[in-house]
C-alpha cells in the first residue's frame, strides 16, 4: 500500500548552485576614525580589500597595515571604522578578526559591527565581563606603525 500523502516527485534540472561562479575582485576598504579630538592620518593606503558576490551573498577579506599610519588619532571617545564592499541588507556583527600587535606578536580579537544599508562598520574589543570597548589608539593596546589587522565574514547586501 503505498502513502496517499506523500508523492516523490523527481526533481528536474541540475542539482546545486547555478549561473556564473563568483570571481575574487579587489577593492579599497577605507580605514577611518571618527569622535575623537584627532582624526587617525596616515600616507598611501593601509587597507586592502577583495569580495566575491554571488546574488546577493558577499563573501569578502580585508588587511589593514598601520606601517603608512602618520598619526593614530587621539580622545577618549576616537573610534576605528572600516569599510564593507556593499552596505548589507540587515545588522551583522562579524567576530573574524585577529589584531596582531607588531613588536610582541600578542593576539587580539576584535569584533566589526555593521549597520544595515550602511558600508561603514565600526571596530570593537572586548572589555571583559560581556562588555566592549571601542578600538582606537589605545585599544585594544596602544597602536604602533608594526601592528595590523585581518577581518573576513559573509553577509547578504542590500543590493
């Protein structure tokens, strides 16, 4: 006796992603600050960026370099931003980041928190005790021309 409620049905066409495979492209992240009585300064470009888009799905890696920083900016309230190839459709926090400091080769997590409909992402570090604290000059240690930093995350876009 076979199920009146369950029809298997085959399934026509390829199985699996279709269309064109996404292709690696660069683009030039901008590694700002913003609310600090000095703005972070710096020669040349310290960031680097590349994303593949598939649809709406950005997969993308970005390296910023603080080697061509000329002033680290300065204030208690300064804050670290880097920029998304596309403004995504939703918030996303993206925890995939890893703050090398230069001299010492210490490691640091950091988090970026991106704002729906907006490609700027503003840069954070963790307090302690569920808290974050803003990186900038002084954190999540104090800043230095050796000291770099690599992000990387998927989100979908807006567009």
């Amino acid at each position: 006796m076979t199920n009146p409620i369950v029809k298997i049905v085959p399934m026509p066409g390829p199985i699996g992603a279709t269309g064109p495979a996404a292709t690696p492209t660069t683009y030039s992240p901008v590694f700002s600050s913003s609310g600090g009585v000095t703005s972070l300064t710096f020669t040349g470009t310290p960031a680097t960026g590349s994303y593949m888009k598939q649809g709406k799905l950005v997969n993308f890696r970005i390296k910023v370099l603080y080697t061509t920083v000329t002033s680290f900016g300065s204030g208690a309230n300064n804050q670290y931003n880097i920029t998304l190839p596309f403004a995504p459709v939703a918030d996303y926090v993206f925890r995939n980041i890893l703050y090398l400091k230069g001299s010492n080769g210490n490691q640091y997590e950091l988090s970026a928190h991106a704002t729906a409909n907006s490609t700027t992402m503003s840069l954070w570090h963790s307090a302690g005790s569920g808290n974050e604290i803003s990186v900038n000059h002084s954190a999540p240690v104090s800043a230095a021309t050796a000291d770099y930093f690599y992000l990387s995350g998927t989100y979908e876009s807006a567009s």
